[in-house]
C-alpha cells in the first residue's frame, strides 16, 4: 500500500467490534510492549472503552489504516475538559500514535494525526498532547507549552507537551488535566 491509497477510518472507540479492537492492541503492543499477556490488554482496553464518556471525557475515537487485516496505523483522540488556573477548557487529546515498524516512513503516522485534528471545530478549537519527539509534531504545525502540569491521578509523563494549532491563545497558567493524563 502506498500513500496515495492511503485510507484514515474514523471508528467509534466504544463501540469497536472485537477484532478490531484485537487488531489496534496488536500493533499498540507491538510499539509498545506490556508485561501483561495481550489477552489482558485488549480486555482491559475493552473495559475501558465501555466507560470513557464521563463529564470530563466523551467521544473517543480511534484513527486507523488498515492493511488488510492488519492494522498499520493508529491514533486516538477524545474531548477533555481541562481547566488552566480554575478557568476550564475543552480541549482534543491525542494519544497512542503509532505505526507498525515495517509500514513507517511513508506518511502513515502524519496522516492519522492529521485526521485527528480534523475533529477540531469552532466548539473545541486546541489539540493537547505529551510527546518524546516533539519536532515529529511542530512540522505539522504544533507548538510546545511550559506551564505547570497537574493532575489528580496520573499526569503527563513524556518529556513535552504540546498544543495544535501553533497559533492558539493559551493561557500560562497551571493545567489541571481532570483526570489520568493521556
Ligand atoms: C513516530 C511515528 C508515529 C512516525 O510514523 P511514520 O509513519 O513513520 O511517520 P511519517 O512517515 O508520517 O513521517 C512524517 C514526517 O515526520 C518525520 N518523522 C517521522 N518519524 C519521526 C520521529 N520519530 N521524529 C521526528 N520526525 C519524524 C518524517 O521524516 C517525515 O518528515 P518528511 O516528510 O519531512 O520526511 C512512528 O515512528 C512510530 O510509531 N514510532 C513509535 C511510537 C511513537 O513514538 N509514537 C509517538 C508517540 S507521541
């Protein structure tokens, strides 16, 4: 498969059937391995999903390629309430990018997080997000921030957050992320 016939498919993360979810924790494990048996992540991933929609959370959305029946690239993203200094904002989270080893440089993993920002819209209008290659996103078009990052579970771990568009009005104060970091 080339670029050209590259295809994003939009996919309800909640309601993912249960080969496709199998299929995206392949390729998550791939990139990212887990001590647990795969069998536990993808029930828990299962799990999970069934629960994502809460006041802070909603709409979560799977991003992926398809190379028959595998699944070679993937991102996520949902709406999150976060609030900065007390004032809230709703924000995209992007998360979980990733492209299968053999299927990399070939503008895969460019183009899901392109169609993740496609969700952007007068209602939620920033991208937030954690990274360990930073310069990967500022090409597209995203900008690094340095405020404080709190949270009353787990926060970000990766070494730089980042928002999309460059150009967003954000504010300096403490990020409260509401809820586990992502
Ligand atoms: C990072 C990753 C998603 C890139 O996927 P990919 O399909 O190879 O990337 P693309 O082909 O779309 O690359 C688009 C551009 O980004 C650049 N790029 C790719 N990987 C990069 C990296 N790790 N750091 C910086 N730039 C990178 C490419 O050179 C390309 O630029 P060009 O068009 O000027 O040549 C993939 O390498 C991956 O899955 N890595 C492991 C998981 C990971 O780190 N995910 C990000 C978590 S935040």
């Amino acid at each position: 498969m080339g670029a050209s016939d590259m295809m994003v498919e939009l996919v309800d993360w909640r309601s993912l059937d249960r080969e496709t979810m199998t299929a995206c924790m392949q390729l998550h494990t791939k990139v990212w391995p887990s001590p647990e048996p795969l069998a536990t992540v993808i029930e828990r991933t299962w799990q999970d999903a069934q629960q994502v929609d809460s006041p802070q959370v909603a709409q979560m959305c799977g991003h992926l390629i398809r190379d028959g029946q595998r699944i070679i690239a993937l991102a996520r993203s949902f709406h999150r309430i976060i609030a900065i200094d007390g004032i809230s904002m709703p924000i995209l989270a992007l998360a979980g990018v990733c492209v299968d080893t053999s299927s990399r440089g070939r503008g895969y993993g460019e183009a899901v997080v392109r169609h993740v920002w496609s969700r952007l819209d007068d209602q939620v209008r920033c991208s937030l997000f954690q990274t360990g290659i930073a310069n990967f996103y500022e090409r597209m078009g995203a900008v690094r921030i340095h405020n404080r990052i709190t949270s009353s579970g787990r926060s970000f771990w990766d070494p730089h957050a980042l928002i999309y568009p460059a150009k967003t009005v954000w504010p300096a104060g403490t990020i409260d992320l509401q809820g586990d970091g992502w």
